[in-house]
C-alpha cells in the first residue's frame, strides 16, 4: 500500500504486538503497510517484552516520520478456572463436573476442576448457563453445595487451565482493577504511552482508580473503556455513563458476546459507536475481525463485510489481535485491512452528512469545528481541513462528522500527534507553527502542500485559536486558496 493510499483511508487500524511481531522489521513493515496505534496487551508478555516493543515502535515510526500511538490494555479481573493437573481435558456432552473454589479437594482427572474466582458459589444458581474458554465450552448449572458447583456438559469441547467463565446474561464480576493492573500501569506511566485500556468495568466508577493512579504521576495518558460485560449495555443509560466517563471506548466483542450473545451483539455494536461519536468519544471495534488470517494468507468474505460494516457504521478505527500477535501474515491482514476500510469508505453515505447541523453549540471550539466541516462538505474546491491545535480537539470535534476530506492536524505537541492516530480520518502533522511564525496560516498551507496533498487552486478550510499553549481555544475559521 502506498503512502497516498494510506492517507486516503479515514479509518484507523489498531494492531496487538505478540511474538509474530515484535521485531524491528517486522514492525516497521506493519506501520509502512497502515498500523496507525500499536497494542500491548498486558495479559501476555514480561514488562520488558512490552518496554523493549513500546521503544522498538518509537523508533521504527520516527524513522519514517509517521505519529504513531501506543495502546497498553489492562489484563482486568477475568474470571478463570485455575491449573489443570493434566495439559487439556476433553468434557463430553452430559457429563458430571464440579467447579470448585476449594483448591484442595481439585482434581481434574476426577471431574473436579478448581475455579480462582471464589465468589463463584454465591454468584451462580441452578439453571444457569455457564461458558468456558470464550463460549466454546458451555455447561448447566446443576446445584450449588457449599463451595462446589455441581454442572453437567452442555456443548462438549477441550478444556485447558487458565480459561475464562463467563455466566450468560452476566452477573460475574470481580474488582475492575486488580494488582496486577497496577504494576502494569505504572509500566505504561514510565513508558509514556497515548492510551491505557481498561477491561471489563461495568460502570464509569469503576475507571476511578485508573485514573486516580494517571493523575497522581502526571500522565495523560487517555483511558479507553472496554465494553465487554453484559451489566454495561443492560440500558442505554448504563452505555452513556461509561462513554462519558472514558476518554475513548472499545467495542471489545470477544467477551461481550459470550455474556449476551453473538445475535445481540450487532445492535449493541451499532450502538456503542453511535452513541461514541454522539458524545464525541472515539471508538475501536474489536475482536475476530480477521480471525481466519491467523493461519490463512487472505479473509474469508464474511470477515471483509464485518470490518466494512464497522467502517460503515462509523467506528474510528478497527482492531487486529491474534492476527498480527501471534498470526503467520501479520502485514498481509493489515494490508487487507486497510483495503477493506478504503472500500467500504467510497460508499456515498461516507462522503458527508447532516449530523448536528439542527444543533446549537456551548462551546465556541465545537461550533467552529463543526462549521469548518460544512464548509469543506459544501463549498466548492475545498480539499482538505486544516486544523491548527494545541490537544488535538477541533481535530477530533471536526472528525465526527462524515466526510471523504482528509483532516490534516498541526500540532507543536508530539503526544498530541500520537494521540490524534487513531481519529478517524485525522493526519497528524508535527510542527510548531505556534511559536513566532508571522504567516501561520500560509505555513499550514506549506506544510499540507510539502505531502502532496493539494495542488494550486484547491481550496482548504483552516481553523486555529488565539491563546497559543491553552487547547480548546479554537475560534476562527478561514477558506484559503493554495496558491503554490
């Protein structure tokens, strides 16, 4: 994929770093072939693993002059049976087994397999559905005595030690931030990184202590809430207060679909991203996007119509993980990621729209961000918006709004520029145009012009503000013409 194809796709692809590719050159061929923000993901790997990937990225990426974010994701308080005392178990449908809390009396031969999570007994009762190993393993809860639950086999599968329960419908649910998630967050504090990804909280509440911990360092590093519990999306009311409470959201649909099922998951999906850009929160749709890349060199179709349809419905960015952490062509499938967003984004309801063109604004920087979108959408020439920021707001205000225009956004900041990667249709340009620069406007101009992007005639729409070093000061909008 060139460099013009990748600046023309508008949404973002978020790549899990693993064994497959924690390289140089292997992750310098994943930023060339269109990884816009790296994921570490903390429930694997050593804290150097990540420290040695994290540092590999900052320099494989400066060398190519291109911004790119870095995730860390929190392990969080998944439930799981514990050790099995042999490698694997094969559980046949029908078949008697007791989950216990009680580590002494475990013994898988015998049919009893020790759980870590010691509220299971009071948390469960008969009738209920119990999914092992992300649903592949489903069983019936039979009766609960003292510290046992009694279950029988219901879907037949291969058991190994350490996978997750889930109970259908939820209603398991531990601490959102254990101490393992501390030790690793101090890791993305000393490592800098754009975001911290919190699993499976069930309420804004639970994002506290993140947050608590990044204040009290001084980090800005933005916190994603993962939604992947059934007690998150039981209301719309419930969904709201986590977006508000996040500075970005993750459709994660691994767990959230085990807990309400793979049918239920479609709309949920459709309305965590609609109420993401609503409150003007960026979003990331993952989960199996392209699972069959694990092992084969090319998607199966249903795969590329499910990346099609996240970018259709609006997501900022969609993620890969086994894919490209432990998968056999990690490039290809983010090339064919990347092809599959470019597709999907020449259907005619990407070009513009109407959103909150009916809607009256507070806040001077959203209402500008907003009108630099209508005029690039409706005045005639126009090919580019240009903001000039500080945070990264107006980008991220303007980028709610559908449109095949590039945003291109200047910042004198480089966490800023790593920080807009991953908003939708949002290219990051470092420069600090802010600190004695006579002709900012003409520059900006210079600097979009210098990659190609506007040819004399065109038009482009440039927002700035007048406090230089405050963020959501933006307050003028001017349409310039590039005169070469």
């Amino acid at each position: 994929m060139t460099p013009k194809e990748i600046r023309k796709r508008r949404t973002k692809i978020v790549a899990t770093l693993g064994p497959a590719s924690s390289t140089p050159e292997v992750i310098g061929e994943l930023i060339e072939t269109g990884v816009n923000v790296f994921r570490l993901n903390f429930s694997h790997g050593t804290h150097e693993q990540h420290r040695q990937n994290a540092n590999t990225v900052r320099a494989e990426s400066e060398k190519r002059n291109r911004h790119v974010g870095i995730l860390g994701d929190l392990q969080g308080p998944k439930i799981r049976i514990g050790e099995l005392q042999t490698e694997q178990k094969q559980l046949h449908e029908d078949q008697a087994i007791v989950l216990t809390i009680d580590k002494s009396t475990a013994d898988s031969e015998k049919d009893r397999v020790y759980v870590v999570y010691t509220p299971l007994p009071e948390s469960v009762q008969a009738g209920d559905t119990l999914l092992l190993d992300d649903g592949l393993i489903r069983m019936q809860v039979v009766s609960v005595e003292g510290k046992d639950v009694n279950c029988r086999v219901t879907q037949a599968g291969v058991l190994k030690s350490r996978k997750g329960i889930n109970r259908l419908g939820g209603g398991l649910s531990a601490d959102a931030i254990t101490e393992k998630d501390l030790e690793d967050l101090q890791v993305i504090i000393d490592l800098n990184l754009e975001y911290v990804a919190v699993s499976f909280p069930c309420c804004g509440d639970d994002l506290l202590p993140v947050k608590n911990a990044l204040k009290k360092a001084n980090c800005n590093a933005k916190i994603i809430a993962k939604i992947e519990r059934a007690e998150a999306v039981e209301t719309e009311e419930n969904v709201k207060e986590l977006i508000d409470a996040a500075d970005a959201v993750m459709v994660a649909r691994g767990d959230l679909g085990v807990e309400i099922g793979d049918a239920q998951l479609i709309s949920i999906q459709k309305r965590i991203i609609r109420l993401s850009r609503q409150a003007n929160k960026p979003v990331i749709t993952a989960t199996q996007m392209m699972e069959s890349m694990i092992t084969n060199p090319v998607p199966t179709r249903a795969e590329v119509f499910d990346v099609a349809n996240a970018v259709l419905d609006g997501t900022d960015a969609v993620m890969l993980s086994g894919e490209t952490a432990a998968g056999k062509f990690p490039a290809k499938v983010v090339k064919a990621m990347a092809e599959t967003a470019l597709g999907a984004e020449k259907h005619p309801m990407m070009r513009q729209s109407s959103y909150r063109v009916d809607r009256t604004f507070d806040l001077v920087d959203e209402s500008i961000a907003m009108s630099a979108m209508y005029a690039a959408n409706h005045v005639s020439g126009v090919t580019a918006i240009i903001c000039l920021t500080e945070s990264g707001i107006t980008p991220l205000l303007s980028s709610r709004l559908s449109s095949v225009l590039p945003i291109f956004a200047i910042s004198p900041h480089i966490a800023t520029c790593r920080r807009m990667a991953l908003y939708r249709g949002v290219i990051p340009i470092y420069y600090d145009v802010m600190d004695g620069e006579e002709d900012l406007w003409a520059k900006a101009i210079e600097l979009v012009a210098e990659r190609g992007a506007l040819e004399i005639g065109d038009r482009v729409a440039i927002t700035c503000g007048d406090l230089h070093g405050k963020g959501g000061s933006t307050n003028t909008l001017k349409i310039l013409e590039y005169k070469g």
